[in-house]
C-alpha cells in the first residue's frame, strides 16, 4: 500500500528534491550568462552569384574534400540558420563587401551588393580598400543612397537606391578637418535592466589603402595606424557600457595549411597590430588576405586571449562567434567561434567537376535574396554573354586566385597591354597578379565572352605608358618581393623574362632581367605599360611613380577584348617568362 506523507513534510521532500535552479531568486535568475552570437563575413566583393570556387573540408577519414560554395541567396540561408541558433545576434562584416565585383554587381555601381547585404541583416561593416575605389563622394552614396552620379556609369539604372542599412565604421581614415570619414564605433544592446548586456564595435581599414587605389580615389584622406586608432575606441567604448570589445579590421593574416578553423603558422601584417592591442579587446573579425581562420590570439600583456576570425572571400564561408557574457561583472565568460561552408550548387570549371556533398551542411537559396539578384543578373547577360573570341585553352592563375605570380593568364594580360600601347613606343607590359580576379576558362569551342573578361579584370583600369630606366625597372621587381607587406612578382609581356630567387636578402633577390634574350641597360631608357594604379605607387611599387612622359591609353578590359578579338584563337602563352630558382615551401 502506498504511504502517504502529511502534507507539511510532503512540501519538505518535494523542495529537497528539486534541483537547485527551481529555488533561484529573481535577481539569481539576472544574473545568468547571457549568450551574444556574432555573424561575421568579410571580402564579400559583390558576389552574386556562385563563384564556381570551392573550399577545404574535413572528409572524416583525416583526407579533405573540395566543397562547391558562395552565392548572395545561399549565403542569405547560412546566416538565417546561424540566427537560429541564437536568441541575440548581431550580422558584421570586415569590409570589401563592394568593388572588385561580379559584373551584375560591378555594372550597377555595387548597388545590388549593398542591396544583398542589407536584406541578410547586416548592421556593421569595417571600410575596406575595395570601397575606396570609385572614390569616397560615391562610397558616401552607398552609405546615404540617391543617385549622385560620381562615375562614368549612372547609378539607379535598376531602381532607386536607397543605401545600406548597416553603417560603415572607419576609425583611422580622417578627412582634412580631421574627423573620420565615417564614425570609429558602433554599440548595440541585448536584453533590458540586470539582464542587458552590450557589445561595441570598432571599425577600420588598413593604414596602406593609399598603396592599394588610385590616388584621386582617396585624396584630402589620411590613414592612421590600425592599433592607435583601436586603442583610442576601446575605452570610448567602454565609458558608453561596452561588455565586451569586438574590432573590425580590414587586414589580416596568413596560416600554414587549409583549415579554415585553425591558425596554425599566423603571419602577415595582422600580427604586430594584435600584439599592440588593448587587452580589453574581446575578438577580432579580419579580412583583406582572403584567408580563412579561428584561433585564440594570446598578444603582449593581455591576461586571456583574443579571438582571432577570418571568413576567406566571396561569402563562401561565414563566421559563427559565440560570446558568453556574465551580465552582473560585464565580463565576456567565454568566446568560441567556427568558420560554415556555405555549401551551394556544384559546378564544372576549367579544373574538373565540384560536386556537392552531405559531409557539411547544405542550404537552399533563400527565395527573395534570389529573385533580388536574379533581376541584376539578367539586366546585365547581354554584356556578359556577349563573346569576344576565343582562346586556345583555359588561362589561370597558378596555385589559386590569391597566388602571388600570374601564371599564363598574367601573361596573357601583359601581352594585351603590350599590344594596346605599342603605338605609344611600349616595349614592355607588366600586370600585378593580385589584381587578376578569377580563371579563363574558355567554352569546349574555346569561346570566351564579356562577362568572363571583366571576371578577370574587374576594376576598369586605364592603362598608363611610361618611360623608365633598366635600374628603375629592376628596382620595381625587387619592390614587390621585399619583406614589406605581401611579395608578388609582376607578370611580363613577351620577350620579357625575369630570374628570381627568394632565398637571398631583400633587395638582391632579382638575379636578371632580359628583354629579347638580352640583359636590361640598367642606363637605358624604357617605355613600359601597366595599370595606372600600378604607375600611381599601387601595391607598393613607388618607383613606378618615377616614371616620365607619362601617356594614357585604354581601359584594360578593352586592352585584353582586343587582343583576344584581334586573331580566330588566341594561343594562351606558356609561363617561362618568371623563374625561381629556390625552392617555395
């Protein structure tokens, strides 16, 4: 028979049993961590569309596989189910969202870019050196919206423009008067009373833009060093109730190996910037090297480490960051954070089939993201099927699209910006390997279109010929193998071959330069081509800036549609023209 406890003592073993959390007080219950999920993308460079790249995954047998990514409407569905995940979130980005873009978004001024990142929910974004390019009156359109026109293109040839939702931060470029071009912060708040808890943001680009865009692009502007300016945020921003301090920086790193959620062999121009930083700060969300990486940052004088993030390019993958925060000692508890493949349609490219795989998540095309971009894709296919030749085979990059020499599309480019400015007495062409965008890869008939070219070649460069001395030259070549910042070696025009070994000491790395089998006069005088931004300084080459009896010639995609145009298949050029002689590790 069932025994029956008198009631008072039933109330006692009831209590008893109760787990410990059923007796919480009201004010016990405030003081709960509360959980923040940040959502973080940088170098989305307007695309669209699927890339038709892929990434490094895991296959769970210790091997990897190659995992078909990006897309506006997939990476839409990658965020939505982030958001799920977490009660309080905020969507940020590490700058470069715009420029440099696919051409349904570069014809229309990036505004469909903007347009993307304004329906996934994005609230704050670093200025990049991307969003300088069509200068700052216009990157100030993107931000406010109208239809000012600033460039040769007129904006709002789709539908008015109402500008971005998010703000863009910017706290170490100032305007003349000395004040940010946009502001250096951004706080947003979770929850109400005892339970409220809030994140500041700092927001910046890179101290070199100036080296990376046209100077009139960024005139009257002057950019500060990254750590001073972060420095000078973290205590505004705390004075204002910051819980915990998230940077977004438009610069970044470089790790050994593929895995997007590690940082194994960190380098690169992020690592003295963090190891300055202000120990308060919490994480930091970094762009520009289109890497991808997560780790535990652990700088000079910090007592826990940072959390370092880095979500690659092109929106193929996205930054899951969870912050635990205790609301009663505004301290961040924990941080963790993991890169997503944002897994879309497979596709063939000049490398074979990606197919996709049930090894990482797969997410559907969100519908309205989808039909936005649909709109601007097929406003812009009758430039970008238009064909414009053919070619003999696919011209790429080696490596991948972030290798630092140009391969047979390099020189294929060099070769068309010879041919273009022969008129003006060129005998050399050179072209920067990071300013080629993406793969040739003809048809089966070996067609090439439009919309192909400007993948490649993106930014609407003139062209610029100029005079130069053999001494200049070599001293250029050695300028972009330094030890300062990323090291390229500049693609050439035929006849042009130059001999490298980077084995030895900055300065005395370029071992010799022939033209036409012969070595360069280091005396004679030379007319040589490339992009103006290159002739301006870009990408460090400030000897360029010596040349003499300056002429412009035409846009470089034009240069390379005429040189293709110009025979029935244009025979895509060996690379024999850079050799290195030591071995790369």
């Amino acid at each position: 028979m069932k025994r029956i406890l008198p009631l008072a003592l039933a109330i006692f073993v009831a209590a008893c049993a109760t787990p410990q959390t059923a007796l919480r007080s009201p004010d016990q219950a405030n003081t709960e961590p509360v959980e923040v999920g940040l959502i973080a993308i940088n170098d989305f460079h307007g695309a669209l569309e699927p890339p038709k790249a892929a990434v490094m995954a895991p296959d769970g047998m210790g091997g990897q596989i190659v995992v078909p990514a990006g897309g506006a409407a997939w990476l839409a569905s990658a965020v939505d189910s982030i958001k799920a995940k977490h009660a309080n979130t905020v969507v940020v980005a590490a700058g470069d969202l715009t420029s440099a873009s696919q051409i349904a978004s570069s014809l229309y001024l990036d505004e469909p870019a903007v347009g993307v990142m304004n329906r996934i929910g994005l609230e704050f974004n670093a200025v990049g050196n991307h969003e300088f390019d069509r200068g700052q009156a216009e990157l100030k359109r993107l931000q406010n919206g109208g239809c000012d026109k600033h460039t040769t293109r007129a904006p709002c040839a789709i539908e008015p423009f109402p500008g971005a939702n998010f703000k863009y931060l910017s706290a170490s470029t100032f305007t003349a008067d000395g004040k940010t071009l946009f502001p250096a912060t951004g706080i947003k708040s979770f929850g109400e009373g005892a339970r409220k808890v809030t994140i500041g943001f700092v927001g910046l680009s890179l101290k070199g833009v100036p080296l990376l865009v046209s100077a009139d692009a960024v005139r009257g502007l002057t950019f500060g060093d990254e750590a001073d300016a972060i420095n000078r945020a973290v205590p505004l921003l705390k004075a204002q109730g910051a819980d915990a301090v998230v940077v977004l920086i438009h610069q970044g790193g470089r790790t050994t190996g593929q895995n997007p959620n590690g940082c194994d062999g960190l380098s690169d121009e992020i690592v003295p910037i963090l190891d300055r930083l202000d120990p308060r700060v919490d994480v930091v969300v970094s762009g520009h090297t289109h890497w991808s990486y997560v780790c535990e940052y652990a700088g000079a004088g910090r007592t826990s480490p940072l959390l370092l993030t880095s979500a690659g390019v092109y929106g193929e993958l996205v930054t899951d960051i969870t912050l635990t925060i205790d609301p009663a000692t505004d301290r961040v508890l924990s941080k963790q954070a993991q890169n997503v493949i944002v897994q879309s349609e497979g596709y063939s490219g000049g490398r074979g089939v990606v197919e996709n795989t049930d090894r990482v998540p797969r997410f559907a095309p969100r519908a309205d993201v989808a039909a936005y971009v649909g709109k601007y894709v097929a406003a812009a296919r009758a430039f970008a099927d238009a064909p414009i030749g053919k070619l003999s085979g696919p011209a790429e990059k080696p490596g991948s699209l972030q290798a630092n020499t140009g391969g047979v599309l390099g020189n294929l480019i060099a070769d068309a910006q010879l041919a273009a400015t022969q008129s003006e007495g060129a005998v050399i062409a050179c072209t920067n390997p990071f300013g080629i965008r993406a793969a040739f890869v003809p048809t089966a008939d070996g067609s090439v279109s439009f919309g192909q070219a400007y993948a490649v070649q993106p930014f609407n460069n003139q062209l610029m010929t100029m005079t130069v001395t053999g001494e200049q030259i070599r001293a250029a070549f050695e300028e972009g193998l330094d030890d300062d910042g990323a090291q390229q070696v500049l693609a050439p025009s035929r006849g042009f071959v130059v001999t490298y070994d980077m084995a030895r000491p900055a300065g005395s790395r370029v071992l010799s330069l022939m033209l036409d089998g012969k070595p360069l006069d280091p005396q004679a005088r030379y007319r040589v081509t490339m992009a103006k931004f290159l002739a301006d300084g870009g990408d460090g080459y400030a000897t360029f800036t010596k040349g003499t009896d300056r002429v412009l010639g035409p846009v470089d995609i034009d240069a390379l549609q005429s040189w293709i145009a110009a025979v029935p298949v244009r025979e895509v050029p060996q690379e024999n023209r850079t050799v290195r002689l030591d071995k790369p590790d």
